[in-house]
C-alpha cells in the first residue's frame, strides 16, 4: 500500500551555536524536532558523556534492601533462581545478572572465576555449579507457548520444590502479585527487576521498577537489561565496599548485553539510554564476548562496525528467534559462552533456527493475505488461525501495522489455547485497548502501549474479542489517522549532500526510539541513467540530477518495482536516507532509496 510522504512539521529551529559550529544546517531543525531547544540539552545529545549521563543506582529506594538480600543468599549458600523473560530483554537482563552472582561469588569463595558450562537440568539452566564453590544459580525461563509471559502457578511450584531461597524476576514479575504471593507462602524470597505496566495490586517483593509511583529514580524509561544493569553495578559497588575482588571495569564491560536490549525492546534512546547505547555499542564493538562474537560471523555479517542498525536487524532477531522457534535457553547459553569452539557451534545452531524462522514467518505473511481480505474497512486489523503459531503472530502483525498504518492483532493456537499478540501506531495504547475489550474474555494479557500480548481458552470468544477490539479502536480512531505514513525528516537539494552532513549525522546516532533515523526528501530530480542490478536483478541504481546541475548516486535495495518511473529523462521524487560509504580509502556519501514516485 502507498504510505503518505509527510515532512515533519517545520519547527523553529535552535541555535547550535558553539555547541556544534560544525554541524550541517539540516541540524539546527532536527534539534528543535527532538525537543533539544537548551545548550545544556543539545551538549548532552550531541556529546553524552558517562560522568554526567549515567545515574547512581542507589537512587533506586529498594536498592539497598535488594543488594542486601542477593548477598545473604550468596554468603549463606542459597539456591537463587533468575526467572527472565524470553525475549532479548529477558534475556541479556538475565545474562547479566547471572554473570554479575557467578563473580561475587567466586570472591567470596576466594577462588579464581571459573567460566564453567551451563547445564539444563529439570527446566532450568544450572550456571552456577562449575563457576566458584557456594553458588546454586539457576536461570529459568518460561517455554514462549507452553507457559506464556511472565510466572505462572506451575512454575512457582517448580521453583520451590528445586529448593529455591530468593527468586529474582528480570523483566517479568511486576503484574504477578498472586503467583509472588505463593511463592512467598512456600518459602521464596523475590526481588523483581522490571520495566512493564503494573495494576492496583503490588507484589509483596523487594520491587526495583523505575515507574514506581514512590521510586526516586530519575531516569523513568530503562529497558529491563538497564534495570538489571543498574542492579547489578549496585551488586559490584558492595562487593568492591566488602573487599571482594571485582576485575577492573566490570559494570561496563556487561554494556553490549544492554545495548542490545535497549534497541530491541524500543525503549526511547534519549536521555540515560543514549549514553548506555553510544557506551554499550563501544563495548560491543571490542567483540569481547565470545559467543557474541561467534554469531555475528555465524550471520555472515562483515562490517567493520556494528551500530544500532546492526542490533536491531542482525543480534536482536537471533537472540529473540531461540524463544520463539525452539527455548530462549539457547541464546542465554550462547551469550555466557567462553569457549570459541562450543560457541560456533551454538552459533550455528541459533542461526539455523533464526532461517526456521525467517521461514515460518513467510508462510504465515502467505496464509494472513487471504484471512485479511478486508484490511481497509476496519480501523484495528485482527486475524486469527489455529494454524498460526503464536510465537511468530506479534511479527506478523507489526508487519499489517507498518503496511497499513493501523492497529494489528494476530492470534494462533497452542495446546488448546489461542494466544495473540498486537502491534499498535503511535496514538493508540493498544495494551489498554485489550484490557478494556477484553474484560471477561480474556485469561491473560499484558504488554507496552504500542505491543500487547494476550490468551484466550474458549474458540468462541475470539470473534466476539476481535469485534469488541474493532469497535474500540472504531470509536477512539478518526479515519485520518489510519494511513500508513512516510515521516520526513526536512528537504534537501543534492548539494546538501555532503561530508559535513555525514558528520552531523555521526553526532545524532545511535539512533532508534524518540531519535528515529533521518528520512531525507528531494523532489523533482531527473533521472540521468538507471539500471536494475545484482544477480536476481532485484536492486534499482541509479543517477539523479537536480535542476542546479548537481549529480547523485542513489541505490534502491530490493525496489526493482521502482523500474518504471526511474526511466532516463523522467522527473521523480525521492525519499532516502544518507551514510557514508568507504572504498578503497575514499569516504563517499551514499544515498539508499526508501521510496519514490513520478513527479506531480
């Protein structure tokens, strides 16, 4: 479906003044989009710096307790169990806190820090045993369609009857005051690290949250993996407080992990977050993480840096594809990998899972074309197959919501459960959305305002939902909202196109949520030459010309569909993005094409 070209309102735009006398002009206007108005908010963007950008943990208000708690466990021997998500926040949240307990407690038992090798016994991966004596550390994370999001009444008794002493809940556990209840009542402490909506009703746990209605913390947005993080640099201030021997730089070191989950999970990268991304890509980049390592070259992936781009479409879709596809275990177990042989082949393994993905999402894409047939007449999009696998149905719907600019909600079936998943556009809390339609119909649900997750147990409560759902969103929606739209970032004349652009652009990256990728647009540029190139004849190069003379490269990836107005001597506009592209020592401006149309 054509989306709707819109230039992002002109703003008055700020002066950079000293603070950045070298930046392109375009700089002055997306500062002011991105409410940096101030020299003080403009330095902090454009130069975050650790020392003033990073907050001290200890503002947390339970902070204390929870440090206190951890090391009773550990000083007294007690089992910990870790229950993580199993998606990327999860994940790396929980991978940094577990390597965070295996070091404290190599000091305390005044041994060398042994790697060990993680070991799966009864549900729960072991990866404690064989790093230092007197650790117990189990990580348990639930199976993506047997057991759904967050703890469940199973997995409390499990992890009691393991002989649990404190659970520690990362990325889950906020909204499940009445499994922590239970968990309590046999004996298990919790501390919850999360991120998520919460209800009226708060665990009786040691609570670290940073939208707490009574928390302190400044800093309101942090992905869980930044929760976790905050957690465990309080862990190893203690440590280093009580004597124990902590390697140097180690709460820095654990910043791949959370630059990681801070592009995958959307978080806004303003604020805290820019400096643990532009600081966490640094550490990614030294690729001191075996199995990090291992499957960046398992994806084939051959530049030189990797930046938030490469998170988000490479790292982050490998780690999330062993959650859904086969167990989130597969990638815990990749990324505290240390050995270089065992991590190529669990690189190669998760790899082959991310291709079964990949795959199976095609064929849901394919089978959603003829259950969607009227995508235009409803303002929310809600399909539904007891075919589809749940795991992949939240991919298929942020893929509905970018094509037609509308709410989307996919559900499929699991052992007798249909089980959703919804992507939503900015203007519409799609996670309220479902627990106001959903209320008595819905067993479970959850989520962000712009991503919920939800289950069902009767198959006839799935068209009264997907009606309900549609009404809601009929009645909160005007018809204006619902286009799929091309957000532009300003103007631009091929001369602007220059090296001082691409060092402008340098200085706004990382770039991801709340600081979107600039979107250029150029209009009414003759095409020169063009020619459909690559081995399947799928990629569209081309030489455009401005009505000043000045000449451009530009490359459409996969838009061979664009042959038809890119024929030489036709007038077309286009939007692009901008990077720089280097060959041979030369550092050239390259010009990808995102979309483009015939002139008016």
């Amino acid at each position: 479906m054509q989306k709707v070209w819109q230039v992002l309102e002109e703003k008055a735009p700020v002066q950079t003044g000293e603070n950045a006398p070298e930046l392109h002009p375009v700089a002055a206007r997306m500062l002011a989009r991105r409410g940096l108005t101030t020299p003080e908010a403009i330095r902090d963007f454009l130069s975050p710096e650790w020392e003033t950008g990073i907050h001290d943990p200890g503002l947390f208000v339970r902070m204390e307790r929870a440090v206190a708690r951890v090391f009773t466990a550990l000083e007294n021997g007690e089992r910990i169990v870790i229950h993580g998500d199993y998606d990327a926040d999860g994940v790396t949240g929980s991978v940094v806190l577990a390597e965070t307990l295996k070091m404290i407690a190599g000091g305390l038992a005044k041994n060398p820090l042994q790697p060990g090798t993680s070991v799966l016994e009864d549900g729960f991966l072991n990866v404690g045993k064989a790093a230092s004596d007197g650790l117990d550390l189990d990580i348990y994370i639930p199976h993506r369609e047997k057991e759904g999001y967050g703890l469940n009444a199973e997995s409390v008794d499990m992890i009691a009857s393991r002989g649990a002493n404190l659970l520690i809940t990362v990325d889950c556990g906020v909204a499940n005051a009445k499994e922590l209840a239970a968990a309590k009542a046999k004996g298990v402490d919790a501390v919850v690290v999360d991120h998520h909506q919460f209800g009226e009703d708060l665990p009786d746990a040691v609570l670290i949250h940073p939208k707490l209605p009574d928390e302190n913390y400044p800093f309101k947005d942090l992905a869980a993996v930044g929760v976790a993080w905050k957690v465990a640099c309080a862990l190893s201030a203690e440590a280093t407080k009580r004597g124990l021997p902590v390697p140097a730089g180690w709460d820095k070191w654990l910043l791949d992990l959370v630059a990681i989950a801070t592009v995958t999970d959307i978080v806004p990268l303003r604020g805290e977050n820019r400096v643990l991304e532009k600081f966490g890509l640094k550490v990614l980049n030294h690729k001191r993480r075996t199995g990090l390592r291992c499957l960046l070259e398992s994806a084939g992936w051959k530049k030189d840096v990797a930046d938030a781009e490469t998170v988000a479409f490479v790292i982050g879709p490998r780690i999330n594809a062993a959650g859904r596809m086969e167990h989130a275990y597969l990638a815990v177990d990749l990324l505290m990998e240390t050995d270089a042989e065992r991590a190529k082949g669990k690189a190669a393994a998760l790899e082959a899972v991310n291709k079964s993905r990949q795959k199976a999402t095609e064929n849901l894409m394919g089978e959603a074309k003829t259950l969607v047939s009227d995508p235009q007449n409803h303002s929310l999009i809600f399909a539904w197959s007891e075919q589809w696998s749940p795991s992949l149905v939240g991919l298929a719907a942020g893929r509905y919501t970018d094509m037609f600019g509308k709410p989307s909600v996919f559900v499929g079936k699991f052992d007798g459960v249909w089980i959703g998943s919804g992507r939503s556009i900015p203007n519409y809390d799609i996670t309220a959305a479902v627990r106001e339609a959903g209320e008595g119909l819905l067993t479970r649900h959850g989520g962000h305002a712009q991503a919920c997750g939800f289950s069902l147990a009767d198959d006839d409560k799935v068209p009264v939902f997907a009606e309900t759902l549609r009404a809601h969103a009929a009645k909160a929606l005007a018809d204006s909202e619902l286009m799929p739209r091309l957000y532009l970032e300003a103007e631009l004349g091929l001369r602007d196109l220059d090296h001082r652009l691409l060092q402008t652009l340098e200085a706004f990256e990382p770039f991801g949520e709340s600081n979107p990728k600039p979107i250029f647009v150029s209009f009414g540029l003759t095409v020169v030459e063009a020619a459909l190139v690559g081995a399947a004849q799928n990629h569209m190069r081309c030489m455009l010309k401005s009505s000043d003379g000045a000449v451009q490269k530009f490359m459409g990836f996969y838009r061979a569909d664009l042959a038809d107005i890119m024929a030489p001597g036709l007038k077309v506009d286009v939007a692009y993005e901008v990077s720089a592209s280097e060959w041979n020592g030369r550092r050239e401006v390259q010009c990808k094409i995102v979309d483009a149309r015939a002139t008016a």
